[in-house]
C-alpha cells in the first residue's frame, strides 16, 4: 500500500490552529456524492475545501526553506471544522521546485488561483470515460483533477525522473504537474480522495485570451467501427474531437522537425515507466488575417522557455497558433490492464486497443503523430479530409501488412544467380487480423526472392526497415493513394507511398507483373553492373491473395518522389513523359480520390522545360544508356518521371547547391525558384509482345503512330529521346 510503503517519507504537520481564507463555494455533478465520506459534508463543501486545502497547504510548504523534494507532508486540520481533516502533499518540495524555477509559478500566484468566487466555479465530469471531476482555477490557468489510487502509485515510482526530466527538457510537451495530494476523513482507504493539479495546455492569459477554436484528443488507435462524425451518436463530446473525427492533418512548418523529436523523447520517458493510454491534445487558435502574431516570451501563459508555449502559450505555424500536450499519462500497464488486454483482444485487433503494452502503444503513437504532422507546408491542393474506410482501403492495409511479414523473414540473397533463383515462386501464408477482429489467411507470393534480397543487398536497403515502412496508418493510406493513369486516361492501379514516402506500393495488372517476373534475370545482371542506372529500383514483386476471389499483383519500388531525408521535398507538380505527340492539349488529370496529391501531366498537356544546367548531358548519357537497354528487350510503354516542388528548408537557412548535387543526383532549382527532380524511368514492365503487334499495326494504318504508346521498340526508344533532349535543357 502506499502508505505503508511511503511511512517514512511522510512529515506530520499538525495545521489544526491555522487560520482558513475565505471560505470558497463549487457545484459538483451528483456523481461527487459517490466520493463524499460523510453525510454531513455536501458535494459543494467537499469541493470548497479541495480547493482551501490546496491554499493552505502550499502556503504552510513554502515556510520550509529547504525542503527534502521527495519528501511527502501529512497535514492535519482536526480542530478546523472548514478544513478537511487530513491532507497529504506528496513530494510538495519537487513540485514546489518545477512551479517556480522551471514554470516560474510564484507560490501567491499558485494560492490566487484557487481563490475563486461562486459564480467562477463549474465542476465537470471529464469527456473520458474514466468519471474523474475536473475544477478550473480562478483564470482557468491550472485545473485540478481526481485520479486513480493507481494513477498517484505511477507518478511517486516516477517523480524523480520526471523532475530531472522536466529540468533537462524545458521543451516537454508531458503535462505541467504542479501538485498531487490526497484529501479523507477518516484512515478507511476507501474515502479517500487523490487530487492532481496540473497546467492547463491552452491557457493563453488573463488578458484578451485567444478563442480555441478545435480541440483534439488523440490517442493514435483506429476506430473500432469506422463510423465517423455523420452519425449522430458519433458527435464529439463537449467540443472534444477523438481520433474517429479527425478531419484534418497539422502542417507546423519549421516546428516540425523539433516537435516530432520531442514527443519521441517524451513518450519514451512514459514507456520506459511501462504507461500508456495517453492522449495528445491539441488546440487550435485559427488566426485573423490582421491578427498580429508576435513572440512573447515574458507572458504569463509561457510558464517557461519552451519553445513551443512563446506565442500566449502555443507556436504559429501555418496560420494558426497550436496548443499542444501530452496529457492522462499516468495509466500502468499493470495485471488488470493485461487482462483487459487479453478479453479484448479477443474481439477487436491491437490497432484498434487503447489497452495494449507500453512498447506497443507508444511505437504506434509516435507512427501516428509522424502521419499527422506532415513535413514541409500545407499544399496548396484541397486539403485530405478523412472518411470512412472502403473495402478496398481494408485491403491495402491487410496487404502491405502482410508484404512485411514476408520482407521481415529476410530471405537470403543470391550468391550465384541461378536459374532456379530467378524462377523461384515461394507461398507464404499468412494469418492477419480483420476489422472486426475475426483472422483473415492471405496468401501471398513472393517472386524470385532471392534475387530481390540480393538487389536489397547491393542498394543497402535493409528489409526490416522497409517491411516496418510499410506500416502506413489508414489515415495515411486515405491521404496518399493515388490511382496510376494511364496515358489515355484510364486507371490502371493505385500506388501507395510508404511512412517515409521512400518507397511505393503499386498494384499493376497480371500481365505487367508477369512481363516483369519474366525479365528479372536481365534486369537484375544490368541493374548490377550499371549501380548510376536511372532505371526504377524494384525490392519486391508479389502477389497478394484473399480467399477465392480477391487477388493483387503488387511491386515495391523506391519512389520517384523521394529526394532524401535531410533535404524533403513537397511535389506539386508530377510529369510522367513517354514521347508521345498530341496535336491537341487537353487539361492535366487530377485524382479526385486523393485531394491532397499533386496534379498528373502527360505529354498531351506538357506544358514547359526542365532546365538541369550543368547535369544535363552527364544525365541525358546515362539515360540513352538505359533506354538502349529497354530497346534491345523489346520493353515499351515506358515513362520519364520529373518532380517540380519546394524543399523543405528551415526558415533563415540557405541551400548549398553542390550539397544537394552530392545528396541526391538530378535536382536543380529553377530560375523561378522551383526544384526540379529528374527522378528516373518507371513503369518498365510492359514488353512489346503478340497483342501490342496487332496493336501498332492498326495505328500505323491510321496514320497515328505518334500518338500511341504501342509502338515498335526501336521507334519507342528513339521518340523517347528526341522529346527527352527536346524537354531537358541547360
């Protein structure tokens, strides 16, 4: 028990002689009688004196000029009928310290706040399940909470980490404790009543306060129905938005490198104690076109130096001032938590727990804070606006599961090239939870793995890292995917972005994928003699079955969009250009199932140059090269691929130009201050065989040979490049 653990830590103060400040007034919710011990004592005096114990007690604290800071104080108030008669203030000298030297609370201003008037107080019932009452103070700058007796057990086993953790990061985003007492009558375990008082993350003043005008409550699980907002019992309660409501992602611009470091510091302080079921609460100022938006390091809602509370107590980013912090982080993943655990378990999968292991928990939350918290700044495209998950998003999500548990085996690479490695077509079945719980056996087909271990090898991509790339959230999922077009327009698969966006999923028809699988022995010995290629590299082929009926061809490739971790680049154009000639322009295609993706443009509605000044010949070289490779395969259908965006540049740093050549090859900026990527050649699997003859034999009978990607090979190849040198320039 705790108080036979902590006996000798306690200091006994008999406070029966002090004098009461003014007596203070609450109304509670009726569900306050069920912690009141006496029948004499209302819900309303119950509350009013939590509030004068605190008072009392921080002023009795602050008369100890040095205090033991782990040392806990048992108050007694037996001869004061308007106090409660037993109040113990753990650790009063720690939280002591963090109010005034790292918060810089004064202990008057601390005992102000809790000198409220009757018609300031509104006691509240949290919108969480857990039924703990909620006071705000006097200028709603702190609020005091009811905790669990095993809420107060995980804050005493962690409060010296914490304090030193809190002074050694003055950026933490882990709630601001400010004190944890436990007010009874009596010494009957069961009367008594732990209070934590912490700083409230929106707070922004006393004086003109900003309006808050979306709060979020997120704790990074999927949804156990998928049901979102449009339902009426589905609406957020009190104003508090949960992970199922989620309309939005949250651009922070430069605070997001340092913001997504510190919540991982964080959350690992939280795991290393075994917590988990914390949130992330977020709100938002949306800010005025004339609103002023100045530093203000010195006011009163700082409560510090963090970086992100100088602005009333948030950062600017994007338009809008962000209150962020992590909050309800004193949940152990103790033995009722595992059996919890483990009954749940049994009708929902771990994605969609709140009760799951700490490792678990917080290797997700910091997956779903790296997803809604997007790098560089909000595109200037509509903005992603979640809704409910199809059948075949499901799918995606079961599928690129299961392609990391076959990428995690990590076969073997090829140390001879055989033939019987190339033709090597593996099954592996594997066993995936549904959305409602129930095991789904996906089959999945894993093509020449040998060999794409061995080209894995050789680029150095470790298969644990893609496979746990692979991991896209849903929401992610919904905001990327975008389906792939053909050049007449047709939708011919989708393609999937990975966590990092380093890699892409793209599900092709059969015949591609067996076109490929089928040229994989000639491309691996090129791909391995030719390391400066600017042909796409493929990691993995596969194919992915559900039951009877439902089957996927997928290949995993690094994706063109991707320029590198340290030098980000957000697209807003993308040009896939095969040489193709249309007298007749016609507008560029937009995937109306993914707002939040770039617009796609073909050589039909090519509309400008890419200069790459002083890389030009060095690539156009290479890239003759390859397509004399392609060529002498019969492969056509092929595509050039250039990205025109922004990189993310910290605000006030410069670009070193021969940094970015020696980082990634092929990305120059333009004269009119855009970047411009020649990413490489993709969709390099489709071969020039009986069907595209008779094909190109009809086109070249209507005179529109240069109108069609079906062409012979050689004709391909060379109209290719001539549009290529005609496009790239110096």
């Amino acid at each position: 028990m705790l108080d036979e653990k902590l006996e000798e830590d306690f200091v006994l103060v008999d406070d029966s002689s002090c004098e009461s400040d003014d007596e203070l007034s609450k109304s509670w919710l009726s569900s306050i009688s069920s912690i009141v011990s006496g029948p004499t004592v209302s819900p309303k005096d119950w509350v009013t004196q939590i509030a004068l114990g605190i008072q009392t007690t921080a002023r009795i604290s602050a008369s100890d000029t040095h205090p033991n800071l782990f040392h806990h104080t048992l108050h007694l108030f037996e001869n004061n009928p308007k106090m409660i008669p037993n109040i113990k203030e753990f650790c009063a000298g720690a939280f002591r310290d963090l109010r005034e030297n790292l918060y810089l609370v004064s202990t008057e201003d601390y005992i102000d706040e809790w000198n409220l008037t009757e018609d300031q107080l509104s006691a509240t019932e949290g919108a969480g399940r857990s039924g703990s009452l909620f006071c705000f103070s006097r200028t709603k700058k702190f609020i005091f909470k009811t905790i669990f007796r095993s809420e107060v057990d995980s804050l005493i086993s962690m409060i010296k980490k914490y304090h030193k953790y809190c002074h050694q990061q003055p950026d933490t985003l882990i709630m601001r404790m400010m004190g944890l007492y436990c007010f009874s009558r009596d010494s009957v375990a069961a009367n008594f009543t732990y209070v934590l008082v912490f700083g409230n993350v929106m707070w922004s003043g006393i004086e003109k306060p900003l309006k808050i005008h979306q709060v979020f409550d997120l704790k990074g699980r999927r949804t156990k129905t998928l049901r979102f907002h449009q339902e009426e019992e589905e609406e957020p309660l009190m104003g508090v938005q949960k992970d199922k409501h989620l309309e939005r992602l949250f651009y922070t611009e430069n605070y997001r490198r340092q913001l997504v470091q510190q919540l991982a510091a964080d959350v690992n302080l939280l795991k290393d104690h075994n917590l988990m079921d914390y949130s992330l609460l977020i709100g938002i100022h949306h800010c005025e076109e004339d609103e002023e938006i100045e530093p203000t390091p010195t006011h009163p809602s700082c409560m510090g130096s963090s970086q992100f509370r100088l602005y009333k107590g948030g950062f600017p980013a994007n338009g809008e001032i962000y209150y962020i912090g992590i909050i309800d982080c004193l949940t152990y993943y103790g033995a009722m938590k595992k059996i919890a655990h483990s009954f749940k378990s049994l009708l929902w999968n771990k994605e969609q727990l709140s009760t799951v292991q700490a490792q678990f928990y917080a290797t997700r939350f910091l997956k779903y804070v790296n997803a809604i918290f997007p790098a560089g700044e909000q595109p200037s495209v509509s903005p992603f606006t979640p809704c409910a998950a199809t059948n075949e998003e499901e799918n995606l999500t079961v599928l690129l599961q299961s392609i990391r548990g076959v990428l995690i085996k990590n076969t073997a690479a090829s140390s001879s090239l055989s033939e019987e490695e190339f033709t090597a077509q593996p099954v592996h079945t594997i066993a995936m939870p549904s959305q409602n719980g129930d095991a789904i056996s996906v089959s999945i087909k894993e093509y020449a793995p040998a060999i794409f271990a061995k080209l894995r090898q050789e680029w150095n991509r470790n298969p644990q890292e893609i496979g746990d790339d692979l991991l896209v959230p849903l929401l992610q999922l919904q905001a990327n995917r975008v389906n792939i077009f053909a050049e007449n327009g047709s939708i011919t698969g989708t393609s999937i972005p990975s966590v990092s966006k380093k890699y892409t999923v793209e599900t092709v028809p059969q015949r591609d994928a067996h076109t490929f699988f089928a040229f994989i022995s000639t491309y691996t010995k090129y791909m391995l003699q030719n390391p400066d290629t600017y042909i796409c590299k493929v990691v993995g082929v596969y194919r992915c079955s559900f039951g009877l009926l439902s089957r996927m061809y997928v290949i995993v490739m690094e994706n063109p969009e991707y320029t590198s971790e340290s030098l980000p680049m957000i697209a807003t154009r993308v040009y896939s250009l095969q040489g193709v000639k249309f007298k007749q322009p016609v507008p560029a295609l937009k995937d109306t199932g993914a707002k939040s993706r770039p617009a796609i443009f073909f050589d039909r509605n090519l509309d400008r140059t890419f200069c790459m000044g002083s890389q030009r010949d060095e690539l156009l070289t290479i890239i003759r090269r390859d397509v004399e490779f392609l060529k002498a395969n019969a492969m056509i259908g092929y595509s050039m691929v250039l990205v025109v965006g922004s990189l993310v540049i910290p605000e006030g740093e410069h670009v070193d130009t021969a940094l970015v050549q020696k980082e990634k090859r092929g990305l120059v900026e333009s004269a009119f201050g855009q970047w411009v990527l020649l990413a490489g050649i993709y969709d390099v699997w489709r071969r020039y065989g009986k069907r595209e003859i008779v094909s190109s034999s009809i086109s070249a009978l209507r005179g529109s040979v240069q109108e069609s990607t079906v062409t012979d090979p050689v004709f391909y190849a060379e109209r290719f490049i001539d549009s290529l040198e005609a496009r790239v320039t110096k």
